[in-house]
C-alpha cells in the first residue's frame, strides 16, 4: 500500500503528461486571425444598412396583456371611426349642428362619464378612505 504522500506525486507527474497530450492554447494564437471576405457589400446591402441604422437603438416595450389589450382597444376605436364617418344633424338650443356621427358619439360618450363622475357621492370616497 501506498501512503498519501507517494500517491499525491504519482497524480503530480501524471498532471504534465496530461497537459502535453492535449494542444496548447498558444498554438491557436500562432494562427492569426480570421480573414475577412475581400468582397465589399454592394449597394443595396449599404442603402438597407443605413436605412436601418437609426434604429438598430429602439428597445421594443415587453408584450403583456395590458399593452395588448390596449392596442386591441385602439383598432376597435380606429375601425369604429372609420366606418361611421357620415354626418349627422343635431338640433341643440336653436342650433343645427352637423358633424359625423363617430365623433357625435364618442362626445356624448364623454359627455356621460363626466355626468357620472361628478354626480358621484363625496360621502362614498370618506367611507372608503377611513375604511383604509
């Protein structure tokens, strides 16, 4: 049997046999580097490239379900008001206003919330903040 001692200088002398048997690192750098193609890109190549250059920059926002469903909200918008563009007539205080009826309901629409939203309860807001 061997002791720790003789066993440690057996893998000591087995470590350089080891290292010859595979390449050394210096060798690869006695290559050189790599060539680069002699052939130049030709004028698409360079017009697209600088096309796209300025915005090689723009980080894209991380898609999630509220940025969808936002984009989702404005085609629906989009596509509402795209298709109803006719002129509508009003008759408002002795006045006949003309304008497309899109535009007439999303006012009215706006119109409704902001008579909900003032005509809401002060004293539903003071319960709920003591409640907190």
């Amino acid at each position: 049997m061997k002791n720790d001692h003789e066993q440690e200088a057996e893998e000591k002398q087995a470590e350089p046999q080891a290292a010859d048997a595979r390449p050394d690192a210096t060798e690869d750098k006695q290559q050189g580097p790599r060539v680069a193609p002699s052939v130049k890109p030709g004028f698409l190549t360079r017009t697209w490239q600088a096309c796209c250059a300025p915005f090689a920059n723009i980080k894209l926002p991380a898609w999630n379900l509220l940025l969808f469903s936002r984009l989702l909200l404005a085609l629906i918008v989009a596509v509402f008001l795209l298709s109803n563009w006719s002129p509508m007539r009003f008759y408002l205080f002795g006045l006949y206003i003309e304008a497309p009826r899109a535009l007439s309901m999303i006012v009215l629409l706006a119109v409704g919330f902001l008579v909900g939203w003032l005509s809401r309860s002060p004293r539903r807001e003071q319960e709920s903040e003591s409640e907190e």
